[in-house]
C-alpha cells in the first residue's frame, strides 16, 4: 500500500489496518437514481474488506479502502474543495481513498458526503455507494484517530 502514499505524494508515517466484515456490505437494497432488484448483491471486489487513516508527508490525512485485490495505479479526483481530494483506481473507478488537507482539520462527514455524491453520478456507482456507507459507518472513529494523532 505504500504505493498508495507515494501517488499522493508522500510515504504513510502511521496508520494499521482495520478489518471490515465485507458481509455487513455486500447486499444493496437501494442506490438513489438506479433501478436494482430488492436485495441485490454486489461483487465480493467491490467491497471494502479493510479501512485505515494515515499521515502523509504532504501534511494531508489519508482514508484508505482496502479491496480483495490488489490495488492499481490510483488517479486523484479534484473536489469542489480544494482541500479534498479522492483517489480512484485507473481501470476500475473504485473509491480507493480519500485526502483531506490537514490545515483545513478533519471535515464533518456531512461535507464529504456531498462532495462522494457528486462523484457517485460520474462512476463505479456500486462501489462508490457501498464505499461510502463504509466511510460513513467509520467516520467518528477515524475522526478519533485525527484527534490522536494531532495529540501525540
């Protein structure tokens, strides 16, 4: 994953893993503007099986996703804040992570639901649904880990 850090610009200095039961995500009832039959499933490569924050050299916070594959190269997305940016997987379009300027502090979940809402319409709109129920089920507890790393 350290390729991940470097496309943005900087080597991890912290952050583990954390499992994510990709079973609690792997059933959709429902994705706004997309017809899907009740309870479908979705590809076992689409769900994140993996979360972690780190600290990046360029002073930013990065949200990984971590998938059942390995990971490809990763294009950043520009935002309409230019203090959050996505990274998406070349060919697959998956919501592979997330950088938030450390200036800015950590957002509220609310902004940076709005800005994957945006970015749903244009893509992978499976992943990017269910990677952003992830990010919303994590969101207090990576903000946790802002508080502790800007602690110590």
């Amino acid at each position: 994953m350290e390729e991940i850090a470097e496309a943005h610009g900087g080597r991890a200095v912290t952050g583990r893993w954390t499992d994510i039961d990709p079973s609690k995500y792997d059933e959709v009832h429902e994705v706004q503007g997309l017809e899907l039959d009740a309870g479908s499933f979705i590809s076992p490569y689409d769900v994140p099986d993996g979360v972690r924050l780190l600290f990046t050299a360029r002073r930013s916070y990065q949200i990984e996703l971590r998938y059942l594959t390995d990971q490809e190269k990763i294009e950043l997305t520009e935002t309409d804040l230019p203090e959050i940016h996505f990274g998406l997987g070349r060919h697959s379009s998956r919501l592979v992570s997330l950088e938030v300027a450390a200036t800015e502090g950590f957002p509220e979940w609310k902004k940076v639901e709005s800005l994957l809402s945006k970015l749903t319409i244009q893509r992978n709109v499976i992943n990017h649904f269910v990677a952003r129920t992830v990010l919303r089920d994590w969101w207090s507890r990576l903000a946790e880990q802002v508080e502790e790393l800007q602690a110590g």
